[in-house]
C-alpha cells in the first residue's frame, strides 16, 4: 500500500476547488442568486456533487471509514498512556495482541484484519496518526528499585535541601558524576539492498573504556575534565594535546577509588571553590566510601557541603545524568567514528592512550557552545535550580482515573510494580535422613502391606508423636507418619 498516495488533478474535482469557493457558492444557490447548472460550470464540479452538498450528504472524510467509533479508539488511547505512564508500555504487537482480544471478546469479525481478529502493521501507522497524543519512542530499562520512588521522597529530599541551598548562590551549586567513554561508536542506520538481513559496517571497536569525572555548576560553568587510565604506571604521551585545565590520572582498575578521588577534589574542585565567595553546596550521589577524613577538613576549611541524593533516584535527580551527558555522548560517538574511518584508526584496533586526550580535545570544543545551555536547563529539570519538587514529581507516573481502566489492567500493572519488599523466605533446615522425601507413602503396611491399617485413630496435628532421628515438619500424610514412627520404635525395641 502506498503510504502518501498522490491524486491525479480531476480525479475528484470537488477536491481541486477551495472549501471557501465551494461554501460561497452553496449560499449564494441557497439564496437563488445562481443556479446549480452555473455553479457547476464555473467551479468545474459535478452537479450531483453540488445537489449532496446542499442536501448535507457525503459530509465524512474522504476514505476508508476507521474500523472502531471514535469512542472506541479514544478508550484504545487512554489505556495506552496509562500503560505508558505506569512504567510498561506497549509495543506495536502487544497493542495488536490487545486488539485482537478485544474483537474475540465482542465477537466482531473485521474483514480486512487478518483472520478477521489481528491488525496489521499499516492500521497500527494510522491509529497512530489519527491520535498525536501517542507517539513511538525508545523506552530505557528502569530497575524495579528505581520505579519504586515515590513522591513522598522526593517530597522530603527538596524540603531538605532547601534549607541547605538557603542563601547559596547558584554559582556555588556544584553536581559531579563519574561517566566513561567508550571505544564503541554503536550501530548506525544504513542503506542495503532490500532483502539483506545482517548488513556489516567495518569498523574497528573494542570494549575499552576511559573513565571521566564531570562536574558543572547551576549557573552553567563547567569545570575541566579529569581523565583516569586503567595502568600501573602515567605516561606523558597520554596527556598530550588535550583539553584546556584537563588532569590525568591512573588506577588499577580504571575507575575512581579513595585516591584518585581525593586527588580530583584537591586539583579541579577546590581551585574552582576557593575563587567564590559564600557557602558552597556539591550535589552528588553517595560518596560515603569517596570521602576521606583529610577531605572533611578541607571541606569544613573552603564551606563546602554534600547533599546526597535520594538512593534510586538519580536517573530524576542527578542533573549531568538528566541533561547533559546524553548530548555529550552523542558527540564522542560521532567524533569517535569520523577517526575510525581515517587510515589510524584502520590500522589500530583499539583507541590508543595517547589518542584518546588529542579526541577528548575535540569533545570539549564540540560541548562548549551548548554546555551553559544544558547544565542550567538540567538543574532547572530537577528542581534544583529555582528549587521546585514539580518536575521531579512530573517524571513519576501520573495518577489516572483508574475507573477509566478495567480490572485486568490494574491487576497486571500493579503486580508489575509491586515491591518484593516483606516477602520472607523460609530458613532452610538440615535434613536427618535425606533419602526419605516427607510425606513419600513408600513403606505401606507393615503387618500386612496389601491392605491399609484402619484400626489406628488418625493423629492430629496435636497428637503427632515427636522423636529422635526424624522430624514431623512438611509432613501431611498422617498415615505416612505413622509408619515412620512404626519404624522408629522397631528401631528402638533392636
């Protein structure tokens, strides 16, 4: 089917007048100042055209009429945002899948659906289009634990810390984060030929990773950037040519840990913090295992504070994770693929060190256009910068008139979110005979094992007989009970 059909000119005349044309001349017939037969002539319509429009037939669009009433799809919409807004959106086979539910259900049969039951892919286009309101996005996977952050944390978290940023100026509202960059591009969109399944772009990449501390403040100055290479050794050729006030530094493992972060602190932050005047506030997430006790010192020395951020919550409320390091991840990929394609980057497999400082120049001078912009419109994001908790609390999912949703869909939403928090787990118990599974009936009479033993009472729970070298527990089969206790006694009597 094709997608944006063109009309020839004069296949529908009607269609090349204007509407406004089209109107005056229905009055002007109205009020028999013109007849049809000269309407049509000078509008080149059809006179029958005329006659339906007067007599307020054919008043629809133009096409095939939607398969479900306006009412229909409007229920279709808002089931969709709610899903959407809960944290489990649905894809386009699940809204087909719905769909095709909701005709067996009615026991409508819809000729042009396949099977008369399942939408195709051209419907769910045009249902799309028909309701704006939805739109196709790439959904990021969210930790339970994260889902679970409620409003009233977020509630008590910008309560608090508006009483630490009272009479702090918004130069002095520090957030860091670590990130890395990696030596992968990612996937691209390309042009094959039609049929080619797993087209293949050449390009060397690796899964090697330079770790990167960002820091930014509300007023949207943003501070050198702090490189840590995964060596035993630093080498002068892997600070060559990189960006200006940028500092390196190395770890065994390549990430941040109590040194490198304290060597950080003295050599970007505290330059930056001496300079200002005032009280000054670092937002970030929790550094307990960061701080020395040398840094308090220091921090006590310079008036600097920590504000850690609520735990589970920094996809809402860490301003670099909300806006800025998207853009800036954006750029590297880009900058990163434009060297793999030089004959360097054909010959080495991996970025070098001492590449790496000559592309993260590039990076730097790529961000600074746009670096104020962002870090002002990310603190602004998460209500920090004019403090407000409402955009924190518009990122949660909104609360809807449940009564507009059925049953099964609150039943299956709220079972998705729920926490597993309370649930206990039964403490596990050393068996004293492991080849006898409880409650196995594998012994049978013993006086005489062709026909069950009716002369014994039934025990019950309280008259369950209790003894060394077995245990009673998980057992619900009196009658199995009772042979193992037959056992027991034999046992004794020899």
């Amino acid at each position: 089917m094709v997608r944006n059909p063109k009309r020839k000119p004069g296949s529908r005349r009607y269609n090349d007048c204007a509407p406004e044309d089209l109107k005056n001349y229905l009055m002007k017939i109205k009020n028999k100042q013109i007849n049809v037969s000269d309407a049509s002539r000078e509008l080149n319509i059809c006179r029958k055209t005329l006659y339906n429009k007067l007599a307020g037939h054919h008043g629809g669009k133009i096409g095939h009429p939607p398969v479900f009433s306006v009412e229909e799809e409007a229920i279709f919409e808002q089931h969709l945002s709610f899903m959407g807004e809960c944290g489990c959106p649905f894809t386009r086979v699940d809204v087909k899948a719905v769909i095709c539910s909701y005709l067996n259900k009615c026991g409508k049969k819809i000729e042009t659906f396949k099977d008369g039951y399942t939408p195709g892919d051209e419907w769910v286009r045009l249902f799309l289009k028909r309701h704006p309101g939805l739109s196709l996005r790439m959904a990021e996977n969210v930790k339970l634990q994260r889902a679970n952050i409620s409003a009233s944390t977020l509630q008590q978290y910008i309560t608090e810390l508006a009483v630490t940023l009272n009479g702090v100026h918004p130069k002095n509202i520090y957030n860091f984060d670590e990130s890395n960059l990696s030596d992968d591009p990612g996937k691209r969109l390309v042009i094959v030929k039609k049929g080619c399944k797993y087209p293949e772009f050449v390009c060397n990449s690796s899964k090697v990773s330079y770790s990167l501390m960002m820091c930014g403040t509300a007023s949207g100055e943003l501070l050198p950037m702090y490189v840590v290479y995964k060596s035993i050794h630093l080498w002068d050729t892997w600070m060559e040519n990189g960006p200006p006030g940028c500092r390196y530094d190395n770890s065994k493992s390549g990430w941040f840990d109590i040194p490198t972060f304290d060597r950080w602190f003295r050599r970007i932050l505290i330059p930056n913090a001496r300079t200002k005047a005032g009280p000054k506030v670092v937002i970030c997430d929790n550094v307990s295992f960061h701080i020395s006790h040398d840094l308090k010192q220091l921090c006590r020395q310079y008036e600097i504070k920590f504000v850690c951020l609520p735990p589970n919550s920094t996809h809402i409320t860490q301003p670099l994770d909300v806006g800025f390091f998207r853009p800036v991840k954006r750029k590297w990929r880009t900058i990163l693929c434009e060297w793999k394609m030089t004959a360097e980057g054909r010959k080495n497999t991996t970025l070098p060190k001492q590449k790496f400082s000559s592309l993260l120049k590039k990076l730097w001078t790529s961000i600074q256009p746009t670096a104020r912009t962002n870090l002002q419109s990310a603190f602004r994001k998460c209500g920090i910068v004019p403090l407000d908790v409402q955009p924190l609390l518009d990122r949660l999912p909104q609360t809807v008139d449940y009564n507009l949703v059925s049953e099964s869909f609150k039943e299956l939403v709220m079972n998705f979110r729920k926490s597993s928090d309370g649930q206990t787990t039964r403490k596990r118990k050393r068996a004293t005979n492991a080849h006898t599974p409880a409650g196995a009936d594998i012994y049978g009479n013993l006086d005489n094992p062709d026909s069950p033993d009716e002369t014994e009472p039934e025990l019950t729970d309280t008259d369950e007989p209790e003894f060394q070298g077995f245990t009673n527990a998980g057992i619900k089969d009196t009658k199995a009970l009772r042979q193992m206790t037959e056992i027991a006694r034999l046992a004794e009597n020899q």
